[in-house]
C-alpha cells in the first residue's frame, strides 16, 4: 500500500511539473529563456514550455512604453535656471540585448533620459529653448536612440512637455517683448515718414518743373477752402497767376 501511494505521489508530482511548465505569451510578448544560466533562445507567442530548475524565462514586453521624464533643473547658455519636463516614447526591438545587456532596461533608459535633456538644452539659450521646440526634441531623441541602441531599444520620439521659467525672468521678458514691440513701431513710423519725404519732395520737384501744375494746385485748394463757410479766410494770390490775368486784360483792352 505505501508502494502505491509512493508511485501515486509520485505521478501526482510529475503531473504538477509539466503543468508548471507550460507559459502562454501574448502576441506582443516574447520570453528569454536560459538554460542553467545560459542565455538559450527567446520564445513566442503562444503557448510555449519551460522545464522547471533547469530552465528560467524572463517576459519581456515589445509594445511602446511612454515614460514621462521627471521635471530637471536646466541652466541655459545664457545663464537662466529653468525647469524642463518631458515624455519618451520607446520600445524593446531586441529581447535578448534589453536583458543580458543591461540590468534593468526601463530605469536605465529613464536615467539616460534625464542626463541627455540637461546635456542638450544647457548648450542652448532660453530663446531657443522656447522657439525651436522641435528641433530640441529631435536632437534628444537621436542621442538617446544611438546610446540605446546596445541595449536593443529603440527611441521612437521625444517631446518637452513643460519649460517652467521663474516668475521674475517672465516679468524680464515681457518687458524685452514690449521693448521689441515699440522699436518696431517706431522703425515702421520712420520708414513711413521717409517715404512720404521722398514722395513729398518728387511732387515738389514736379511742380517747379511745370508752372501751369503749380497754378492748378492753387486753384485747387482754394476750391477746397472755398468749400468752409464757417470762416472767412484771407487767401494770397501769386503774382505769377495775377500777372498772366492782367496780362490777357490788356490784350483784350488794347
């Protein structure tokens, strides 16, 4: 009886095994298996079979992981600290580096990440850190992507969420676009002032060239007065325009 409870046990033992071996992998799942110690091969999808004490399987995940980036404090080039935030967007394209190459992939890329956003944007001034946006994210992304690239990882695309300026150095900038803003003013006045010198002096230039344009001119805008009743207005007349009227008057009269 103790013989057949032994061989029961036994059976009931080996049947627990082989259920303990089995693992299902989903599709974007993959399992590197070592084989007492040694890296063996990467398994899956599916249903696949690891022989307990003698082989071990690490899951490794292939879908693209968002890992937000901690806020890091940044001196610009120009010497102001601000603060920079940003989100990562990476996946495992090789299982078998992302574990055997590193210790831990995630909190590696994670550090990577922060050291890289300080590097990249301490070499540039704050106006570019805010109008080149795109640019940043793309250096970034490049240098993470070549470092990460041992680990079998690759960096899809970096943004910078948030660039926190301190409250003084925003008062400072608005007041350097306000200046800005009135310089330009003032530069788009004084080219209009010129241009209208310069047109000025053509139709002045024009007038003494021809006399005859110069007389319509008057007459023109003594219509144009004429027009005001509200005030009397004592108007010069030329003696040039005076002297061809007496001129026709003696014509007539002699």
């Amino acid at each position: 009886m103790f013989w057949d409870f032994g061989i029961g046990g036994i059976l009931f033992l080996l049947a627990l095994l082989v259920v303990a071996s089995f693992r299902i992998l989903r599709e974007y799942e993959r399992g590197v298996v070592f084989m007492l110690g040694r890296f063996w091969k990467v398994k899956g999808p599916g249903l696949i079979l690891v022989i307990p004490a003698i082989q071990q399987m690490v899951r490794v995940d292939l879908r693209t992981i968002v890992m937000d980036v901690p806020s890091q404090d940044v001196i610009s080039r120009d010497n102001v600290s601000v603060k920079v935030n940003a989100v990562i967007y990476f996946r495992v394209l090789d299982p078998e580096r992302a574990i055997i190459q590193v210790e831990n992939f995630f909190e590696a890329t994670s550090q990577l990440a922060q050291t890289t956003l300080r590097a990249v944007l301490g070499k540039h001034e704050l106006d570019e850190m805010l109008a080149e946006r795109d640019k940043l994210n793309l250096d970034i992304q490049k240098i993470l992507d070549a470092q990460t690239d041992a680990w079998g990882i690759k960096v899809a695309n970096v943004e910078i969420k948030h660039i926190d300026i301190d409250a003084s150095m925003v008062r400072a900038i608005a007041q350097q676009a306000e200046a800005e803003r009135a310089r330009r003013a003032k530069v788009i006045h004084a080219e209009g002032e010129l241009q209208a010198a310069e047109k000025l002096l053509e139709a002045a230039q024009m007038l003494a060239r021809e006399p005859q344009a110069m007389q319509l001119r008057y007459l023109q805008t003594l219509g144009s007065i004429a027009g005001d009743k509200s005030s009397t207005i004592v108007f010069p007349v030329p003696m040039d325009l005076l002297s061809q009227f007496l001129d026709l008057a003696k014509k007539k009269t002699g």
